[in-house]
C-alpha cells in the first residue's frame, strides 16, 4: 500500500524548468502570458484577410446600396426626360394656339356687302363680297375630328409679299407621312384673297404644328346656341360666331394631352340688321 501511494505521488509531482512552463507527467502547460501573447498573434494573422462570410456580407450590402442609387438615379431621369418632353408639347400647343387665335379674332368679314340691297345690284360689289369668307367645317377620320376653318384676317405673320392687309388663311389637318395615325397642323396664307377656297395642292401651307391626334372647333353664336360648323354668308343674317372654340390633342409616347384656347373675333360685335332691314 505504501508503495502504491509513493508512486501515485510521483507520478503526480510537477516538474518546473527556466521558460516558466510546468511540466506534468501527461504533458507541458505554458503560462498564461505565453498562450495570450500566441492567441494575439494568430489574431493578427487572421487580420490579413477576410472570411467567405465577410466578403457575402460586404457584396450583399454594396449591392443594396448600388440597387437604391441606381433606382434613384433613374426615377430622377425618368422624372426629368418627362417633363422635357411635356415642356415642348406645351409650348408647341402654346405657340400653335396664340397663332391661331390672333388670325381669329382679327377676321376680316363685309357682311353689308351682301346686305346693301343697292350693293347687291352691283357685279363688282357682289364679286368682292365673294372674296371675303368664314367657313368652318367639321369632319373626322372616322374616329377622330380633324376639322378645317377657312377665313379671311387683317393678321399675317408677315411671309407673303405683301403685309398690312387682308389675308386668307386656312387651319387643317394633313396626315404625318413619318407617323401613321398622327397629324400635321398646317397653316395657309394667301395675301391675295380670290373666289373659292385654296387649292391646298397649289399651297400646301406651312407647319405649325405636330404629333396631333385631333383637332375639333366649336362656333357659339350671340345667344351662345353651339355648332360644329359654321358658314358666314348661309347665316340670316350673314354673321360672324361670337365665339370659336378650339381644343387640340397632341400624342407623345402613350399620352395625350388635350390644349384648348378661345377666339372672339372683334367683328362678331357688331351688330347686323336682318335681311330687308335698314340699320
């Protein structure tokens, strides 16, 4: 029994040596400062790169991050190249509509020369009465208006030879030959106004105006009785309408955006006697 207890204490003795280390009879335990000075540095050799783990998570969040600038950037563009696009066919509208609304309301119109039953005997006076006109007319393509006017006005933008006098001029609609299903505004001028309505063949006028879809024209009389169409000299008495309004749709893209503007000419004022009566 002694014996057994003299080996178990020797096989238990700790053996120290110079490094500060401890031996065992089952193996060496390093002191503490030893294995924390080795854990720091396998640290710092971890340091020098990333784990598989790191590098998803860095991808995953630059993705996120490159994903919502990317979307802001583009809602920005998108946003910007709209209102571009909207900005030219408002000013397009603008312009076309100004234009066709100072013609208007500068017509030009001698109903006493078909009144004056003293005029009416005399060939010249009935010849030139002949010359002066306003004449609107409703038609469509079968699904859209594409109405046309035709009239005579003191207002010119000034390309024909002469300026300063009466001019007849004519708004219609012409078929985009780069563009099925869209229209061109086209206006016409003549300084010299003559029997009929120009042979658009002859003049075919000149571009205001693009990517139409419609374009419609209401009359509205004294009382403001509404029509689609109107001819001066059918009227009894030969009149003017009190109001013209216009309303123009423009496509750009899959939108449309509908412009209306209203004309009073100054000589619908006036007031006309009925037929046979003396003002």
């Amino acid at each position: 029994m002694q014996a057994d207890k003299n080996k178990l204490h020797s096989s238990s003795t700790v053996n120290g040596n110079a490094s500060g280390s401890c031996e065992f009879a089952g193996g060496v335990i390093e002191p503490f400062s030893t294995i924390f000075r080795k854990a720091r540095m396998n640290s710092k050799q971890r340091r020098n790169g990333f784990t598989l783990i790191e590098v998803i998570l860095a991808i995953a969040i630059s993705a996120v991050v490159m994903g919502t600038v990317y979307v802001t950037f583009y809602q920005s563009h998108k946003v910007t190249s709209t209102v571009a696009v909207q900005t030219e066919v408002y000013q397009m509208a603008r312009l076309c509509l100004d234009r066709m609304i100072k013609d208007l309301n500068c017509i030009y119109f001698s109903p006493y020369l078909i009144l004056d039953e003293d005029l009416k005997s005399n060939e010249k006076a009935n010849e030139l009465a002949q010359k002066y006109r306003f004449i609107g007319k409703n038609e469509n393509d079968g699904t859209n208006d594409t109405d046309k006017i035709y009239f005579t006005t003191t207002s010119d933008i000034g390309l024909g030879d002469i300026s300063g006098i009466v001019n007849e001029v004519d708004y219609e609609l012409k078929e985009d030959p780069d563009n099925k299903g869209l229209y061109l505004l086209m206006r016409r001028e003549d300084n010299k106004p003559h029997d009929g309505i120009t042979d658009s063949g002859k003049n075919p006028g000149m571009e205001i105006a693009e990517n139409i879809v419609s374009m419609n024209i209401v009359y509205y009389d004294r009382s403001g009785k509404e029509s689609d169409e109107w001819d001066a000299t059918n009227t009894s008495p030969p009149a003017l309408p009190s109001l013209i309004k216009i309303t123009i749709t423009f496509k750009n893209g899959n939108d449309t955006y509908a412009f209306t503007g209203v004309a009073s000419p100054v000589i619908a004022k006036m007031q006309l006697p009925a037929s046979g009566e003396k003002q």
